[in-house]
C-alpha cells in the first residue's frame, strides 16, 4: 500500500520525470534492498576483523599489527577507490566489452535501480564495492612479514583498478567473458582466481622470508585464526547470499550450499590431518573452511545441496595436496598460502561447477544450446584468461610500484618484525 501511495503521489506530478520515476518505484523491492544492504555489511566484516584475525593468527607475534594494517589500509584505499572510478569502469554503461563507460565515476548519475534488479544503483554499486574492498586485501597472506607498507598500498590501490575492475566488467558487468557463457556466481573467477594468482606472482617475486623452509615459522595465535575464520564463514553468507541479488529462494540455496560446503570440507580436511599428522588442528579446521567456501563461491546459485557437499569433499582434498606442492615441495613462500587455497580452490570450484549445473545432479540446468562439455570448455577458456591476464599484469604493476617504494623490508626489519620496523607498535604489550 505504501508502495502505490507514493506511485500516486508522483503521478501527479507533470512531465516525463514522474512517470519514469512511477515505473521505477514499481520495480523496487523493500525487502531485496534490504537484504543487499545487510549482505554488504556482512562481506565488509570478512575483511574487517574477518580476514585481519585470520591472517594475524597464523604470523609470529612480531608481525600480527602490520597484517592487520595492511588489511585495514588496503580495505580503505580500495572503498575510496571504487567510489571515484572503479565502479564505473566495472559496472559502467557497456561499451566494448573490456571496461564499463565512464558514465558513473564518483558515483555520479546513479539510477534509482539498477537496470534489471529490484534494488536501487547505489545499494548494488555498495554490495559490489566490499567485493573490490576484500579481492585486494585477500592478497596479505601472500606477503605478510616481509613486503613494506608503502609498497603494499601503492600495489593494491593499483592492482584493484588494472586487474579487479576491468575483470569483474567481463564476467559480471556485461563484458567478453559473460558474451562467451562463463558463469560465475559470487567470484571463483572474479574474486579467487585474480587473487590467488596474482599473490603467487608476488611471492615469487619477492622471494622466500629468512629462514623458509628450514625453520618452522609457526603461527602466534592459532586461536584468532580460527575465529577469523567464524567471522568469514558467517559473512560468505553475505557473500554469496548477497550475489543473488534479491531475497529469494536464490538467496537461500546459495546459503545453505555455502554453508554445507565449508561443513563438509571442515571434517574432511580434520580427516587428512588425522591420517597425515597423526591430530587434528584447529589452523586445519580454519583453512578447510575457506577452502569450501572459496570452492563453492563460483556455483553457489546454480547447484544443489548435493553437489556442495562433493564440492566440500574436493576442495579440501585438493586445496591440502595443493599447499604441499607449492610449499613443502616447490619451497614457493606463499606465506598463507593464498593461491593454494583461494587460488586453487576458486578455479576447481568454477570447473566443477560446469559438471554440477547439470539437471541430473541438482543444479539449474544449461542455457539454450549449451552442454556440460560447453559450459566446462567456457569456464576453463574463462579461468585461463582470466589468470593470464592476472599474472602479467601483477608483474608489471609489483615492479612499476616498487620504483617508488621497495618491495620488500630489509633484513634487520624482517628480524625485528614489522610491526615495531614499520610502525613503531607493537601487537602485545606483555610488560
């Protein structure tokens, strides 16, 4: 009633403007809007405390306030960001394909919903900024103990417009890789494959943090790092929740996978350990979780119940078996081990999700015209560019960046920790 209040109330007003805004309002929905709003406080929390305790659990003692730092710096330069000129170039009027028209930067000119939803421009343009706000600051791990502060938010500030904002314009605002069948729900592609291989490339590039892998570099605060990861279960419920865009059932099957997913990829990854180890690890139980929840990211609207469990039960078989490669074998200082589990998880999930779309296995079904052998050729042709395009572009963005500010601390600072080198704090005043 309220509703067609308003629609009345503006119908009487003269000229073109009122009946725009009539059928505007018509196609607003109070309870989407809602939801999105909701869902985009709930992703900002992944990254801020989410990922901060997360990633500060699993340093030594003397680098837990510099990885909060960088995450807390990162989050801030990338909202700013967004406002000025990402959200145009990624959700932009569609021009060519590659990169959104510049009709929106600084938010300008938004409309009062966004063409094709039931929510106003602005509360998608906020949803989609705490996307732009966690892909950069997921890249911390990669770095942590050894990258200077400076370089670090000079790269970010960066990274997210060339690499993020172009990216998510392909696959989610219209671009190429959407016109050639990729899907992608809430970011395997978008999110986890830019990251994950992006923090490779920076690892490689920056070299291995003094002592790896000789000595044990173990972690300060394993109990921060397994509620950082609560925080970032509970908020991925925004996070792919949100991605459906409306509160509906959509929502609510993206929810429930999400959550079976990382359930399941828990207790597997425990069982690993068990087997391997010989005990259970509460830092296990932590990364199998992210692990579930970056490998059913990419199917989470489009799949059954079913097929997150078995996605759960493969990312933490994969993901495990990937951080032993890369790490203990290939002695590649991803020091969280970012591309191993995000990275890896995020295209095994955006894979797998071309398998599990089929009718038969629970999931939506494919377009017209499209098989699973299409839709599994689309994705990886997706991954593939995607990760290319990542790669060389962090290469040369890391190496741009470090002409101003060095990459890396020296040695007295990385003995020292970052936290008193770089900031002159310290994490914990035990005196």
């Amino acid at each position: 009633m309220r509703r067609l209040f308003s629609a009345a109330v503006l119908a009487s007003l003269p000229g073109t403007l009122a009946a725009q805004d009539v059928t505007q309002i018509a196609l607003s929905d109070g309870g989407d809007t809602a939801w999105i709003l909701t869902a985009s406080a709930l992703v900002l929390m992944m990254t801020l405390p989410g990922l901060g305790l997360f990633y500060g659990g699993l340093v030594r003692a003397k680098n837990f306030l510099s990885v909060l730092l960088q995450v807390g710096a990162v989050a801030s330069v990338a909202s700013v960001l967004w406002v000025v000129v990402g959200y145009t170039l990624a959700f932009g009027a569609v021009t060519n394909g590659w990169l959104g028209a510049g009709n929106a930067w600084m938010l300008i000119d938004l409309a009062s919903v966004r063409e094709g939803l039931t929510i106003p421009e602005s509360t998608f343009a906020l949803f989609q900024m705490t996307f732009a706000v966690i892909t950069p600051a997921l890249m911390v791990g990669a770095w942590v103990e050894r990258a200077r502060f400076g370089w670090v938010v000079g790269f970010c500030a960066l990274w997210g417009l060339v690499v993020y904002a172009p990216v998510a314009h392909w696959v989610w605002g219209g671009g190429w890789l959407s016109g050639f069948g990729v899907l992608d729900f809430a970011g395997g592609i978008v999110v986890h494959t830019t990251a994950g291989v992006s923090a490779l490339v920076i690892a490689l590039l920056l070299g291995r943090r003094d002592g790896f892998p000789k000595s044990p570099l173990l972690p300060h605060a394993p109990a921060l790092t397994m509620a950082g990861a609560a925080l970032l279960w509970v908020g991925w419920f925004g996070f792919n929740g949100g991605s459906a865009l409306t509160a509906t059932d959509d929502a609510s099957t993206a929810i429930i996978n999400t959550h079976v997913a990382a359930a399941t990829a828990t207790l597997v990854w425990l069982l690993i350990e068990k087997v391997s180890l010989g005990k259970p690890t509460s830092v296990g139980w932590a990364t199998g979780a992210i692990a579930g929840l970056a490998t059913i990211t990419p199917a989470a609207g489009f799949v059954g119940p079913g097929a997150a469990i078995v996605m759960g039960v493969l990312a933490s078989v994969v993901c495990y078996y990937a951080i032993q490669l890369f790490k203990q074998k290939l002695h590649i200082d991803d020091s969280l081990d970012v591309f191993a589990v995000h990275g890896v998880g995020g295209m095994l999930g955006s894979l797998l999700l071309a398998v599990f779309l089929s009718t038969s296995f629970g999931g939506l079904g494919y377009g017209e015209g499209a098989t699973m052998v299409s839709q599994l050729i689309a994705q990886a042709i997706g991954i593939g560019a995607v990760a290319l395009f990542s790669a060389v572009a962090t290469a040369i963005l890391a190496l741009m960046v470090s002409v101003i500010f060095p990459m890396r601390a020296s040695e007295d600072d990385e003995r020292n920790g970052l936290d008193i080198a770089a900031h002159g704090e310290r994490a914990w005043d035990l005196d």
